[in-house]
C-alpha cells in the first residue's frame, strides 16, 4: 500500500466521512472505547490530530489532549482538524520530526504509524458505535492489522493502551478483525 502519510490521508477521509454522519442524538452512545461515548472518543481524536500537527509544525499545542476540542460543532471540528492534520503530515521534513507523545518521544515514521493507528482505529471505533460500518476501508483497515502484526503489540498492551486479542473468524471483515486483535470487543 501507499506510503504512511497516504495511509493517513485515506484514514482522515474515511473518518471524515463518519464523523459527518453522526446525528447529535448519538453523541452519547457509547463506543467500543469503553470508558468514551462518542462525544469524548471524538474530541480525544480531534485533540490528538491537533497536537500532531502542532508538533510537527514545530509549535506547542495550545490545549492539553482531553481539554474541550469540538466547542459547539463537533463536526466542523473535526473537520478542521482533518485539514490543519493533513498539511502537517505533508511538511517536508515530517517524518525527520521527533513527536512527543505521552509515554515518550518517537521518530517521525514511528510516530506516522501511530497516528495513523489512533485516527483508523478511532474511525472504526466512530462507525461501530454510530452504525456507519459500511464506511470502513476495508483494505486499510487489513493493512493496518498486517502492520500491527508485524510490529508486535505487546508492548501496547502492558500499559492498556490495547488490550488482550480477542478469537474472531478469519473470514470476518478486516476492520473487525483489527478491532479484536486490539482487544475492542463490541
């Protein structure tokens, strides 16, 4: 597949498309995040996607991860976000950036592959719990959870960050596949 910041793009794009769907009714529904609903997983992404960009720009976020990103439009919100995320991913020197993320700093192409695990994985997170599940790119979704494989999670694992895999059918679509070896159970 592409190169990690197309990866994004798409993941952006797929995301997008779900947080627009999302009726204000269904901002409280819970989410395969348990300790979110909707409402708190989507302004955790959009914090998050902010203080990417921040970062590789260079500059200081200016709000903390779980302060108040949606304001009174959760969708324009994200929407913004999406923009302001995507140029930064695209600065020449992107992926030469440290990132500073809670548990350290990373180099660039590592913490290209964790962004693009928080907004993929959130956006399954979004469609699953809003009813959106035909938005999903699927073959993103199945080369994300190769990738994860690859890597190894078990070091994600030990702090929660995911939990323990979860049996799903290998014939089940990719998203629900990466969302059991990431120990999302829904």
């Amino acid at each position: 597949m592409n190169t990690v910041i197309a990866r994004i793009d798409r993941a952006i794009e797929m995301t997008a498309a779900i947080v627009k769907g999302i009726p204000a009714a269904r901002m409280t529904a819970p989410t395969p995040c348990v300790e979110w609903d909707v409402h708190e997983l989507l302004n955790h992404l959009v914090g998050g996607m902010n203080i990417f960009a921040a970062q590789l720009r260079g500059a200081e976020p200016d709000r903390a991860h779980h302060d108040d990103w949606l304001g009174v439009d959760p969708h324009a919100a994200y929407a913004d976000a999406a923009v302001i995320d995507s140029a930064a991913w695209h600065l020449p020197d992107a992926l030469e950036r440290d990132i500073h993320l809670g548990f350290g700093s990373v180099p660039g192409p590592m913490a290209a592959v964790i962004h693009l695990t928080e907004v993929l994985v959130h956006g399954v997170d979004l469609a699953v719990a809003t009813g959106q599940e035909r938005l999903l790119d699927e073959e993103l979704c199945a080369d994300m959870l190769a990738t994860m494989r690859d890597m190894g999670m078990d070091n994600f694992r030990a702090p929660g960050m995911f939990g323990p895999e979860l049996p799903m059918s290998e014939d089940a679509p990719a998203h629900r596949r990466l969302c059991a070896y990431l120990g999302r159970a829904w």
